[in-house]
C-alpha cells in the first residue's frame, strides 16, 4: 500500500520548541504513531498510514499554536496530545492553555493542563463544596491551593484554612521531639511547600502570623464554624467517616470547601471504612456539591508517573477480576493475605 503523506508549515522560530531537545518530541510522536516526519526549510513533511498522519497533523498543529504563544513544549504536551489523539481533541490542548488561575512568586503560570483538570477547576468556581478525587500527580490539591491564595488576594474571602489528618503512610514514627505544632509539621509539609511556591515565603509567614493563613491537622476543626473562609481538606481518604461529617459541618456563610483524596492509597486499617467513599456516596446529587474525578490521564508530573499510575491501575484491575471470577466459579469468596 502506498504511504500517505501531508506538508505542514513550521514558522522558523518554533521549529527548536516544537522538536525538542535532540528533537526528543518530534520522536517521541514518531514512535507512539508510527509515522516518519523530515523537515525541509519550514515544511514538515509526515508519511506513514493516513489514519496516523491525519492524528498527527491535528498534534503537531497544536504543538505549533502553543509555541507561536511562546509557551514551552513539554513532554506532558506531547504525552497528553497523544492520549487524545484517538478522540480527535487535541486542540483543546490550545484552550487550556489560556485560563490562568494565578502567578506563583517566580512569575510562572498556574493553569489547567488537561481536560480533567479545567473541569476540576470549573467545579470550584461553580459549587460551595468540591470533591477532588484521583491518584498522584493530578494537581488535586495544587490547584485548590492556587484557588484559595486568588480568593484570598482578591478579598473573596477573608482567610485560608488548609488541613489533612495526621495519619502515618505505613511507618510509626514512634515519639518527636518538640511541641504540638513540631509534631504535625511533617504531615503538613507538602500544604506549605505549596503556599511558599505560590505566595512565597515572606507573605505567607506573615499572613499567617495574622491568623488569615492556618495550616493545621484536622483535629483542629471540631468544634469551630468558618465563615467566609477557603477551606482544603487534603488526603481525605485517610479521614474516617465521624470525621468527615465533622469537617463538612463546619462550613460556614460565604466559604467554600475542597476535598482532595486518593482512593487507592489510603494508609487507614485495612478494615476501616474511609470517610471519602462515604461521603461520596452519601453526598451524590446533593446541590452545591460538586464531584470531580481525576484519572492518569491528568498526572502532570513526570511521565513516568503517569505510566506507575496506569500500571497499578491496570494490576489492581487484574487482581480484582481474578478475585471476582474465582468467586463465580466456586462460589467462595478469596482468601485475603494476613
């Protein structure tokens, strides 16, 4: 069969960000669609099967849009065209790229970077209480932080209330040293990374010092009511379902809260229910209750974190069949490991 092939044209000046370094993105294309492209002047020529050009003309002409607005190509661009390939959307790609939610303290843009997480986004905007679920990586609770500090700034609300339960991730820490606040720092330490990189140092420390800014463990909630407050509630899925219903209840006029979790790493006992998976049950259709589920596909960290996130998710997926289709078989339920 004779191969197909389709000349787009790259302006000169984003031939170098488009390619990559070592034209690692251009290669990367290549080899996920199994297409040959030459560069010829400022012609890109790409043969292959006309199915795959086609797709490829659609990420290459959204590659080329992000850089004639000087955007930097990342080889998350590249992973993410690439899983939207199949569904024909990856000029959305250019769309996401245009709402910015805020600058950190270095200048560098916070914004959506995939389709899951501009709906992420959209919820918060729209509903009181926000459930973001998915795994690692997904910006969950960086964006809720990004949120939080633009209400804040804007005067929307009057201060920011960020907590996460103090549960250890599989390791007894046994006794620390030092006082109360000592203690539940080093749970509380990816919620200030977050603030520094976002707020910077000094005017988080001083905010804070103000009382306008707390970050604390979720211990802390009970018994308070929160008025015009942005409220986080981080690692959710570690929280019990008491617990949860404690956090909700506390919200109060003019706040708004977002509840982050993972439901496949919870560090809870294995026979504890989580109170996430109840609240999500519970809460379903409830008004000014928004639900927003994340998924690998919308990991923007390392692209190995993405293929991880898929990788366990598809051994886990194995592992529940088995166990379904053992019980099916024998009418028995399987045996859990001790």
């Amino acid at each position: 069969m004779e191969a197909y092939e389709i000349s787009i044209n790259i302006p000169s000046d984003c031939v170098a960000n488009v390619f990559g370094e070592f034209d690692h993105n251009v290669k990367l294309i290549e080899k996920n669609m199994n297409v040959a492209m030459i560069m010829r002047d400022e012609q890109l020529k790409i043969v292959g099967n006309k199915e795959m050009v086609d797709k490829t003309v659609e990420i290459m002409e959204s590659m080329i849009a992000l850089a004639k607005r000087g955007e930097v190509i990342s080889e998350q661009n590249i992973n993410y065209a690439l899983s939207l390939s199949d569904s024909h959307q990856t000029e959305t790609i250019v769309e996401l790229d245009r709402d910015v939610v805020c600058h950190t303290v270095n200048g560098k843009p916070i914004k959506a970077k995939t389709l899951g997480q501009r709906q992420y986004l959209k919820a918060i905007d729209k509903n009181m209480v926000v459930f973001g679920v998915g795994p690692a990586g997904t910006g969950k609770t960086y964006l809720a932080m990004a949120k939080a500090i633009t209400a804040f700034k804007n005067n929307e609300i009057n201060r920011i209330i960020l907590t996460r339960p103090a549960i250890e991730a599989g390791e007894k820490l046994g006794f620390l040293p030092g006082d109360l606040q000592s203690k539940v720092d080093p749970y509380l330490r990816p919620l200030y990374d977050a603030l520094y990189e976002i707020m910077g140092a000094d005017s988080f420390l001083k905010n804070m010092e103000k009382g306008l800014i707390e970050v604390a463990p979720l211990a802390y909630m009970r018994g308070r009511t929160l008025d015009n407050a942005f409220i986080v509630l981080d690692e959710a899925q570690n929280t019990t379902p008491a617990q949860m219903k404690m956090f909700l209840t506390r919200i109060g006029f003019g706040s708004k809260a977002i509840i982050t979790g993972d439901l496949s790493q919870k560090d809870i006992p294995k026979d504890a229910v989580s109170g996430l998976d109840v609240a999500l049950k519970v809460l379903s259709g409830v008004e000014d209750i928004g639900v927003c589920t994340l998924t690998n596909l919308d990991v923007v960290r390392h692209p190995l974190v993405q293929r991880i996130v898929k990788a366990y998710d598809d051994y886990e997926s194995k592992q529940s069949n088995k166990g379904k289709h053992y019980e099916k078989k024998s009418g028995l339920k399987p045996k859990k490991n001790s």
